[in-house]
C-alpha cells in the first residue's frame, strides 16, 4: 500500500523518532525503520566510515557496538526544511567540532562507533541495499583511507571511494594504489583539503578519473560553517573549469552545491557529465532539484554519520511524492548506473 502525505503534515520534528508521523516510517521499539514496502531499494552515494584519525591511532571499522552514536544526535531538532547542519543549533555546532577536532587526534569520541556492522544494521533498518563510503584525505599521517577503502572493499553492500590529497607528492600515482586495491571513486573535498577544483595538482586525478571510468565526488558548495578563509575553495563557478575541460569524467556535486542548490543545478543542467547528489539540501531545496534538475543524473545521498539516513530519505519521499518512476531514479537506478552496475 503507497503511503499518502497529510496535506496538514509539518516537517520539523523535535527528536528524530518523530519523524515516525509521516506515513513512511514506524517504530521498531527505539529505532526509526522504513514500513512502506514501495519504498526502496535505496543505494546511498554520500557515507564514510568513522571520520579521519591521526596516526598512529587506528578505528576498529570491523567492530559493533549496541548503537551508533551519530555526530547530529537522536534527540537534536530535525527540520526538514533547512540545511541538515542548522539542526545542530549554535552549541551542537560546538560539540560538533570539538568533536571531529579532538576525536581525529585522540581516537576518541563517537567515531569509535562509525564502523562497518553499525552502518548496515542502520542501512537495513531504512532499506538501504548499497553504500558508497568516501574516504577523505586530509593531508597528514593517518591510517584511515587505507582502512576505509580495505573494510568497504571487502562487502559486497559498499563501493569504496579512494582520496587523494591533490598537493600530495605524486597525487596521480597514489590513487592508481588506491583503484588497484579496490577504490572505485575519488572523493575530493576542496574546502577541507583548501584546493580550488580547477587546481593544476589536480588535473591528472580528473584525466585519471576518465580513464578509469570512475566517478569523482566533489564536496561542493558552502555550508555555513566552514571557515570564512575556506569558502572561497567552494563557491559554484569554481567547478565549472574542470567539468567542461574533462567532459569524459562523470562528476558528482556533492550536497547539490549545498546553500548554493540553484547554481549547481544550472551547472548539472549544462554539463552531461555533472550529477547531484543530495545529501544535507533542505526539503525546499530538494523540491528545486525534482523540479529544475535532469531527474537521469539526480542520486541519492545522507552524510552518515553524521546525520541518520531517515533526514535525507523523508525529503526525497515528500518531494517526489505521487511520482514513483523518480522516486526510484532518485533512490536507486541513477546511482546503480553510476557505480557501473
């Protein structure tokens, strides 16, 4: 039976087990869970394990724990209908980067529990049949992409994206190491790694990219929180260099060119080889990209862990409510034809 949306339905909800209201979700004693069987299989193109720690400290991405103590808690605000990262509010956003600050050089915190077992209980809980997990490479000693790219690689449920560092001595050559031990996407993050995506260090990943027929994730656009001195590395017009002088690699911007959706839309728009993916967008802007954007070249996304999979899933669910081809393109079919299935 389709699930049908309340015309008086409201979209902010005070903890995430409220999202249990709207007709696609239930309650399995604590834990938020898909009952709508039209919905799904979902493959999600924006997750990572446990975020980058400092070597020599290494996170067991094999290990289970009861729960995962997400970076965006259960009990936090979930409105729909803004950016994902002002459901922290101005104190969550504090802990949020003391968290990743001093977790990444401890290894310590809650990205003890980001791991393997964790991430598919929570995907089946939503009917999340695939992740891809992006490793991030933040320019110092770590053990993280390794471990990340090793542990995605050994399921069949994951499909490891590699990272490189474009300032890193021999970049090209790094990720060729990365596709050869199974990585089978590059995720780059110009405003963390303080690189402008039409760089010259990093041309020989796109040209690589092309070659090796895969996708290159771009985190893209400005999400409020970031450094001022580091929003420059991401506003839209940046990307533009790359995409037409590489119309042989696909793209994709991550969180749809977050606060900046209208101009990353006219870029995918214009580009053949650009997706979205949209991943943090709020349900305005998600209504923008259904309605504006290519829907062949339009994926699915959530940022776990730092959101649960529900934040994202509920704004494409309202937003190609009554329109089940799209929904699915969305959810599954674009993304399956991405990762070369």
């Amino acid at each position: 039976m389709t699930a049908v949306l309340a015309e008086h339905e409201t979209f902010r909800f005070d903890r995430l087990e409220d999202l249990a209201r709207l007709p696609w979700f239930d309650l399995d004693l604590d834990r938020l869970v898909v009952s709508d069987r039209t919905v799904g299989p979902i493959i999600d193109m924006h997750a990572h394990y446990a975020v980058p720690t400092l070597w020599p400290h290494h996170i067991d991405l094999e290990r289970g724990t009861e729960r995962t103590e997400l970076l965006l808690p259960c009990c936090s605000r979930h409105d729909l209908d803004v950016y994902a990262n002002h459901n922290f509010g101005e104190v969550g956003i504090k802990r949020l980067k003391r968290e990743l600050v001093v977790g990444g050089i401890t290894g310590r915190g809650k990205r003890r529990t980001h791991t393997a077992p964790n991430l598919e209980r929570d995907c089946r809980d939503l009917g999340i049949v695939h992740s891809a997990i992006l490793a991030i490479d933040i320019g110092l000693p770590s053990h993280s992409i390794a471990d990340s790219i090793r542990t995605a690689t050994a399921r069949a449920t994951t499909t490891a994206f590699g990272s490189v560092h474009p300032r890193r001595r021999r970049p090209k050559e790094k990720l060729e190491e990365q596709l050869h031990v199974g990585a089978r996407g590059l995720k780059l993050h110009p405003q963390l790694q303080q690189f402008m995506p039409a760089a010259a260090e990093a041309m020989p990943l796109y040209a690589l990219a092309a070659k090796e027929r895969i996708p290159v994730l771009w985190h893209c656009g400005p999400v409020g929180i970031e450094l001022e001195s580091a929003r420059k590395f991401v506003q839209i017009p940046n990307y533009e260099p790359p995409l037409a002088a590489y119309p042989d690699t696909t793209f994709v911007l991550g969180h749809a060119g977050a606060l900046a959706c209208a101009q990353a839309i006219d870029l995918q728009r214009r580009h053949a080889n650009t997706y979205l993916e949209v991943s943090c967008i709020s349900l305005s802007q998600m209504r923008q990209v259904v309605a504006e954007a290519d829907p062949d070249r339009i994926v699915y996304g959530t940022d776990w862990p730092f959101y649960h999979h529900a934040l994202a899933l509920a704004k494409v669910l309202v937003a190609t409510e009554g329109r089940p081809e799209l929904r699915r393109k969305i959810l599954h079919d674009n993304a399956a034809r991405l990762l070369g299935w």
